[in-house]
C-alpha cells in the first residue's frame, strides 16, 4: 500500500512541478507588473512636480454682455470668491480684470468687468481665473525701470518702483508656474510706506534664462537668482531689505534667508501663501488627486536621489529635508510674517502653522479664511494691505 502510494506521489511530482512554475511565473509577472507601474507612477509625479506648469484653464465662459459689461463664469471655488481678480483669455483679448459678483447659481456666476469688453469682442470659452489683478507694471501709474540681474544662470529681468529715499527695499519673489506679474498687486501697498520695490525674475520661469535642465529646484538653487537681487539692491543704496514670497516664492524666500552671504542687510520676511515644507505639498496634492501613498511615497524619494534625475528629469537630487524650513526653525534669524488663508485649496497652511509654533519669537502669522491661494489681496485687501503695514511698523521697518 505503501509503496503505491509512493508510485502515486512520483507519477504527480512532474505534473506538480510544472504547475507551481508555472504559478510562480505568473505571480513574478504580476509583482514585477505592479513594481513597474508604481515605478512609473512615481518617476511621472516627480516629473511633474519640478517641471515648469503652464497655465491650464479652469472655468468656462458662459455668456458675455457687453452691452452690460457682464461675464458669466462655470461655478469653481474661485470664480464664486468675493473680491477683485483676473481672468486670462484667448481670441480679441488675452487678459481681462474682474470686478464683484453679482449673481450666481448651482452652476454658473456672473461678474461685473472692470476692463471693458467692445461689442465687437470675441473670446473663447476656455478661460483660466486669476488672482494676479494687474498683468503690466503700467497700470500701476506709478514710475519704474525695467532692470536686468546678473545670476549665475544669466540676466533676470526685474521691474523696479522706486520710492521713499531709496534706504529701504522690498524684493518681490513670484511663484511655480507664474511670472513677476503675479507681484504687482504689492507694490501699491510699499511704494506709499516709501520702500522701493524690486519685482525679481528667476531661472526657468520663462522670463529669466533657462538652466541647463530647464526644471525647478523648488528653491534648492533659485534662491541664488533673487541673492544676485540683493547684491543689485545693495549696490543701488539698499541698506535694509525685506523679501517678499509668494507661493513656491516663499520657500525661495526662506532658502535665501537661510543662505544668503548676504544676510545681514534682510531685515525681515513677508510669505503669502507660502510653501514651507514641501512634503506637507505634495502629499496633500497626491492625496486630492488620489495617488497611492507608496507611489506618492516614492516620488519624493526619487526626487532626492541623484541616480533618479535622468528619469525625474531634474538637474540633481533635491533634498527635502534642507527645504523644511520647519524642521530647520532653529536656524531662522529673521522675523517672518505669513499670511495664509485656512481655505487656500493648494498649498495647505498646516506647515504654515507649525512654523508659527516651533519660531513665535521671530514669526507672526495672519490667518485668513475663505480666501484661495494667493487670493488674500483680492479678497481682503484692506485687512492685507494693514496687516503688511502694521508688521513693518512693528519691526521697526520703515523708510526714512
């Protein structure tokens, strides 16, 4: 009995062979399937993040009355916000400001124009809303320059407002995806306080010369483009400097304070709507868009790793831990103030808000609500322009 069933066991040991192969090939199949597609999930979310953004459009028009000078936008959760903004346009005008709203339902608002639209216009549905308010230093009314910063990566353009007697700057820092038009709304609010501002350019932001891989350091070396700034600033008569950053602008602000050699003439920091960690970033994006947290998880790894830039595309490794800045608050030495709506809808102020709580001594923080991303002057002008004013006064920081 025994030997027949050893017979038994022999006849179907090849027929067993063969099929726990044949099962462990298809599940190495799969795993290195899986392995592969979270590989590319991961090189193509890194890719992303360091690549320069082009603006994409974000709400529809729906109807224009010109006869009214009325635009009726696609409900978003900008487009219904209080305030004044902007909208870039394709077809007899590319760029549009925006006035209060006037009426609104489930789908659509409808706002009043503040740049008249002629009956004649036409202009395609696709458009994309704005807090920038004023695209052009010109409709500021109020006398500039355009300048020129020498950097390492070649001649920036810059637009300087010159004001007061010349002692006291503000360097106005743009951020990912945006230009130095994004700044402009900010001038108004220093060049009556008699600080003259310098409205910086940077390295792959279209207007400033390209580097050699054409993609964002998210600060890591776009810090050096606005430190030329400085050294031009100081060599015009700046004595004190106050950088001002907005979005990927403030973590560029940051790494400048943490860097610059030329640290002693900053006098202060002001960051709307700043990046101060960018993990916190791009894990709040990658779980909006519902990216695994293993693939989410590894692209910030390969962001970091030099043997992965071929792949993200990336001139070097970027090294997340010298880019947050809450981890690094010991090292600050400058007063900071943040302004940094709870509702902003992209870059979370949650780092925002442990900065405040690891550094109380150098940083104060506004907290807005309602208001979006780099959205706080359109919203609350009046409450952003006193909040700036009130902090410099408080610093110290005025022009003589």
């Amino acid at each position: 009995m025994v030997a027949s069933r050893r017979a038994a066991v022999r006849a179907a040991s090849p027929a067993l062979v063969a099929g726990v192969k044949a099962a462990l090939t298809v599940l190495s199949v799969a795993l290195a399937g899986a392995l592969g597609a979270l590989a590319a999930g991961s090189v193509l979310m890194a890719r992303k993040v360091v690549t320069p953004a082009r603006r994409l459009a974000d709400t529809r028009i729906l109807a224009l009355d010109t006869a009214a000078q009325t635009i009726t936008l696609s409900r978003t959760a900008d487009t219904e916000l209080p305030g004044r903004y902007g909208l870039f346009t394709t077809g007899s005008a590319d760029y549009i400001k925006l006035g209060s709203v006037l009426s609104e339902d489930a789908t659509s608002v409808k706002r009043k124009l503040l740049t008249h639209v002629p009956a004649e216009a036409r202009l395609e549905p696709e458009a994309a809303f704005s807090g920038w308010y004023y695209d052009h230093p010109d409709q500021l009314h109020l006398p500039f320059t355009p300048e020129l910063i020498g950097s390492t990566v070649g001649p920036c353009p810059a637009w300087l407002f010159p004001a007061g007697q010349g002692d006291t700057w503000v360097i106005q820092v743009h951020g990912r995806g945006t230009t130095r038009a994004e700044c402009l709304r900010a001038v108004p609010v220093f060049h009556a306080l008699g600080i003259t501002s310098l409205v910086v350019s940077y390295r792959n932001d279209a207007e400033a010369p390209r580097s050699r891989s054409g993609t964002y350091t998210l600060g890591a070396t776009e810090w050096r483009d606005v430190d030329a700034a400085v050294g031009f600033a100081r060599r015009r008569g700046a004595r004190r400097i106050i950088v001002m950053g907005w979005s990927m602008g403030g973590a560029i602000a940051l790494q400048l304070s943490l860097n610059s050699p030329h640290a002693d003439a900053i006098a202060g920091l002001i960051l709307e709507s700043p990046v101060v960690d960018w993990r916190t970033v791009l894990s709040y994006h990658a779980r909006a868009e519902r990216v695994p947290g293993a693939v989410s998880r590894l692209a910030m790894e390969a962001l970091q790793v030099e043997w992965a830039s071929p792949l993200t595309r990336a001139s070097a490794g970027i090294r997340l831990d010298q880019l947050d800045v809450v981890a690094r608050a010991a090292e600050l030495r400058h007063p900071i103030l943040i302004l940094h709506s709870d509702d902003d809808g992209f870059v979370p102020s949650d780092a925002s808000h442990r900065l405040l709580a690891a550094r109380p001594d150098l940083v104060e923080m506004q907290v807005f609500e309602v208001a979006r991303h780099t959205k706080l002057w359109n919203y609350d002008q009046e409450r952003w322009s006193s909040s700036i004013g009130a902090w410099l006064a408080s610093q110290g920081i005025t022009a003589d």
